[in-house]
C-alpha cells in the first residue's frame, strides 16, 4: 500500500493528511498567521495517531500556489526537507485545484450532477490590491475535475468579467471579497479554503500514475503583475 503526506498551507488554513495503511489521518485549522507553528506538530500528530514513521513514506503532496507568499513557503520547507532527508518524490498540485475538490468532497457536487453533465466551478483566492488569483474548473458527473484556463492573477474587473462569461458557474473560496453585497453561503457563492485531505487523494492518484518528480524539480507558483503573467521561482533561489 502506498503511505503518503500531504500538505496544504496556501491560504489562511493549514492542514496535514495522511494515508498509511489504507487510512486517512488528518488535522485542519483555521488559525491566520499560524502556520509555522501548527504545521509540524500536524505532521508529528499525524504519524503518531497512525502509528507510521516518517521513513514509511512514499511521496508526499504539495500545493505550490498561488496563494499567500508566505504560507507556500512555509508549507514547502517543511515538505522540501522531508523529500530531500527521505530521498521521496513529491506531487505537486496547484493549489486552485485542491480547492475546488475540497468543495466537491464537502457538497458532494459530483452527485448533484445528471449523467453525462457537468459544472463549472471558479475557485477565487484574494490576492489584496483589488486583484484576486482565480481558476476555472469543470466537474463532471464522475467527479473527475479538469482545468478550463490557466491559474491567473486577475484584477477585479477582469475576475467580474471572467465570472460574467460563466455565469453558471459556482465561486468558491473567497469569493465573498469578490462579490462583497452577496451573502456567504449561497449557492452560488461558498466559502471554502482547500484541504490536505483532498490534496492527498489527489497526489495518491498522481503517485500511482507515475506523475511524482524530484523535489528539486518543484516550483512554487506565484502570480503577479495586471497582465496576470505566470512568474515561477524557485524556493531556494527567495
């Protein structure tokens, strides 16, 4: 059976999950400002509720952005070290992604769907600045998410604009900020940060298809500038 970690700290949520033994372990928080200080002691727990070592682990899950500067970068040392201390490789998921199959687990979206249909849901992370990271995803009625458009920074009229061209589409994340005067919690606007435990299923299914790299391979993803390029750096060059 494949052991694998994963970690998520691209938002103001930090998680940790793991798979041992045709488990799951998880630990989840909403603490701003926190990671550093919750997310070994999540590994640590993790592990130890598991009975697993750190030496069982087979590859590891990272969501490498966008999202916070320093919250992917805290997230990544931790899993950079491990990779490199374990000799492992990591899967690298984009952090837009995980959110939206954390909204599918929690509202079973999938189900929701007639055979053969699908959805489009708009995973919305503020990036401050009036400019929000957003994504496009379609949902099909098996659950199998695939991406519509690159992650792009966007600023907030060009966001209305891409939300205006799916207007079926279901906003997730933070897009309350986008839409300030529509209620969190309606259906067609959901607050939801993205999960370890999704990230986990997600980087089983890339280990078992052959998709991990070197950790030394990895980038994190950070978005900038209005003309929403997608400028990549490499952590140990920060």
């Amino acid at each position: 059976m494949t052991t694998a970690l994963a970690i998520e700290t691209s938002t103001t949520a930090c998680s940790v999950a793991l798979l041992y033994q045709g488990q799951m372990t998880r630990r989840y928080s909403e603490e701003p400002r926190s990671h550093t200080r919750l997310v070994m002691s999540m590994v640590d727990e993790v592990l130890s509720e598991a009975g697993a070592e750190l030496s069982q682990l087979d590859v590891i899950g990272t969501s490498v952005g966008p999202g916070s500067f320093t919250g992917l970068r805290i997230g990544f040392a931790v899993v950079q070290g491990l990779a490199f201390g374990l000799d492992i490789p990591v899967i690298p998921m984009s952090s837009l992604h995980v959110m939206t199959a954390s909204y599918c687990r929690l509202t079973r979206d999938a189900s929701n769907c007639e055979p053969g249909s699908t959805r489009i849901i708009m995973p919305v992370i503020d990036a401050r600045m009036d400019e929000f990271n957003c994504g496009c995803y379609e949902v099909n009625d098996l659950g199998f998410i695939s991406s519509l458009i690159k992650d792009q920074l966007l600023p907030r009229s060009d966001a209305l604009a891409l939300v205006e061209a799916h207007k079926s589409a279901v906003i997730i994340g933070e897009g309350h900020i986008l839409f300030p005067d529509e209620a969190v919690g309606s259906e067609r606007v959901v607050a939801v940060y993205p999960d370890a435990q999704d990230l986990l299923h997600l980087a089983v299914e890339g280990f078992r298809g052959e998709m991990a790299v070197p950790v030394n391979r990895v980038e994190l993803v950070y978005l900038r500038g209005t003309d929403a390029w997608q400028k990549r750096k490499r952590l140990r060059d920060a």
